[in-house]
C-alpha cells in the first residue's frame, strides 16, 4: 500500500470534570490525532502522549516532532505492506512508544477499513462485547467520591477503580469497603510510594481488592517483586510495562500477578499482543487501560479489548463519561450491563467526526507523497 497523506491535528477537548492522579490535575485534555490516507480510504488513530513528561517521557509535543521528522517521511517514501510491518520498519527509533504506536495503529484502522474487515478480527479478537470499568480520579472529599460510585454503579460498571496517593488511601478504602462490601475494586497509586511504605500499604491486604496498580517507582521491578512477595493482593504493573522486555522482566522476577496494557505505552498493536499472547500462556490476567482517550483512541481500545486474554474489564469506558462532544460520530456507548458491543463495520467501526475535529483543531500539518 501507498500512503499517500498524513495529517497530524492537535486538537483541545474540555473535560466534562477534572480528572487528577496522584501526579496531575487534567482539565483539558490536548489530543494528537493522525489522519493516514491511501485509495481514498482514511485510517485514524490517537497519540496517548499527554501534554506533560508526567506520565511518560513522552508529550503531545515530542511525538508531533518524532513521528513528522522520523516516521511520516518513512511511511510516504516506502511501500507499506502491512500494518504488522512498521514497528520492524521503525525500529531504529527508541522508545517514544506513543508516537510509533499512534501510527502503527492508524496503519491497523487503515488496512482494515481497505479491506472491508473490522479492526478487532484482524488483530485476533474473539469478542463481541468487552466488560466495562472505570477510573475514578482524586475527589475533593470521601462524599464525593462515594456518590460517584453510586452513580457509576447504577449505571452498570463492573469494575470501580479509584485513585490512591499518600493521604488519601487507607481511610478512603475503608470507607468504600464498609458501603460497598462486594464490590470489585482496585486502586491505583501511579507510583506514588516506596518500599519504605511496604508495611501502609499491607493495609490494603484488609479491603479484598482485585489488584493495587502501579504502587511503586516505574523503573523499579524488583521493588516491586519484594511488595508482592508481602502482600496477598495481586499487584497489577502499568507505568512499569513498556515493552515486551519489561513484561518478560516482571513476570520473571514476580514483581506483579495482573498486567494493564495500553497501546500507546507499549507502543501499538504488535507489542500490545506480544505482551498479551506472554500473559496468556502463564496464566496472567490482563485488562486494558485509559488515557482519557478521545473516541478515535477509545475504538482502538475497544478493539484489543477483544483479545482473549483480557479477563478483567478495563478503564474502557463511555465517551459521556468524559466528553461532552466527542471525535467519532457516534460516541462509544455502554450497556446497562456495563458492556461495549464491539462494532462489526471496517477498521474501528467508528467513523472520524470531521467537522467537529475541525472545530476544535489549533494545530495541523499535512505531509503528501512525493511532497505534493
Ligand atoms: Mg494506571
């Protein structure tokens, strides 16, 4: 295949609330969409890089300047035999897993939609509906928070997943268990302690949590490895899995028992099912998490959704829950069940919402074959 334009767009998307980890407070969140064409087909994907090196290394700024100065010359130049072809194609680039993968995965929805196939089947999904949970960031108060799980519940999610940090964990837990004894739930602490917090963070081993996310430093697998090794609860690794060398380290040094895997960290759909297809054949559950995705970047989440490894339900969620207009015509929705259904139409099955990309666009570069 010839691709024959790129457009890279950044586009500013309000928040319906804050969302605040225990690293930053997002209001708006500033999203890199990439546009990639060929035979008059559009396949379109999103950077999960955020606007800050909080997260990861990487921003919305680094990846617009990796992906227009190392990958789209690349792409436009060559012959692109398929998508399961670029990250060979791109090795040569390391890290800045976000930028690749946000290609990579227009590369998916752009074959896919070219042969009329659904995005999901081609990458080896086997379901028709994901289970849906959510995240629920730091609240100004417990009361808050108890009233969003409430309404979150109602509305069928079957997973609650609450952010933790020091001073806003332990007490918050207790309070939720003691409303919602059965609930399932996890925490997520971003990293935000050290192994000389490893006899607080036992505590958590009262509460019957399914996992605690990321407790610790994200370089620090063997760290890790000693938490798990006193603690009952499974630890799940996000910030800490990169690559399929990392996932490999941890499950090696048994510094987690539950793995989230987001596509952009790890850099799109080949990696993403590397990391998946190891997990799987050890036993180890894996779940797909957000980045306060957009709907172009949800419907790729949808669909890795759907490998067969992915036994807990992720922070795959319903577009209101964070946009009040949203980039995909027809918002990614939740049943009362708490499910998505996955769509059977070519590439993600959810169509770019061109007029309103534009309308929230303060920034655009187009890249032509043979510099058109
Ligand atoms: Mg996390």
């Amino acid at each position: 295949m010839r691709i024959e334009c790129v457009t890279l767009r950044e586009i500013h998307l309000p928040l319906v609330q804050y969302f605040e980890t225990s690293f930053v407070r997002t209001d708006v969140r500033k999203i890199l969409l990439i546009q990639l064409q060929a035979d008059g087909v559009s396949g379109w994907a999103e950077c999960t890089a955020p606007e800050n090196p909080y997260y990861c290394h990487e921003t919305i700024d680094t990846a617009w300047s990796i992906i227009t100065r190392f990958i789209v010359p690349f792409i436009l130049a060559e012959q692109i035999e398929h998508a399961v072809c670029l990250p060979r194609q791109v090795k040569q680039i390391r890290g800045n897993n976000m930028g690749k993968g946000a290609v990579e995965a227009g590369l998916w929805d752009l074959f896919a939609r070219c042969q009329s196939r659904p995005l999901y089947q081609m990458i080896g999904g086997t379901r028709c509906s994901i289970d849906c949970g959510v995240s629920l960031g730091i609240q100004e108060d417990l009361e808050i928070l108890l009233d969003k799980i409430d309404k979150e519940l109602a509305a069928g999610y079957r997973k609650i997943k609450v952010k933790i940090k020091p001073g806003w964990d332990i007490a918050v837990i207790e309070k939720i268990r003691a409303k919602y004894p059965k609930v399932p739930l996890m925490v997520d602490a971003n990293g935000a302690y050290t192994s000389r917090d490893i006899d607080w963070l036992r505590q958590l081993d009262d509460f019957n949590l399914m996992m605690i996310e990321q407790p610790l430093h994200y370089e620090d697998l063997i760290e890790h490895a000693q938490l798990q090794a006193q603690l009952r609860t499974p630890i799940c690794l996000d910030e800490s899995i990169r690559s399929y060398y990392d996932a490999r380290a941890a499950l090696n040094l048994g510094s987690c028992r539950v793995m989230n895997i987001k596509l952009g960290r790890v850099g799109g759909f080949a990696q993403a099912k590397r990391i998946h297809d190891l997990c799987f054949v050890q036993g180890i559950p894996v779940w797909c998490g957000g980045m306060l995705e957009s709907g172009i970047g949800r419907s790729h989440n949808v669909a890795l959704s759907t490998l067969p490894g992915f036994t807990i339900p992720g922070d795959v969620s319903a577009s209101r829950r964070y946009y009040q207009e949203d980039t995909t015509t027809h918002p990614i929705e939740v049943s009362p069940q708490g499910q998505i259904q996955v769509p059977t139409g070519p590439g993600t099955g959810y169509e770019a919402d061109l007029p309103f990309i534009d309308r929230v666009t303060v920034k655009e570069e187009k890249f032509w074959r043979n510099g058109k």
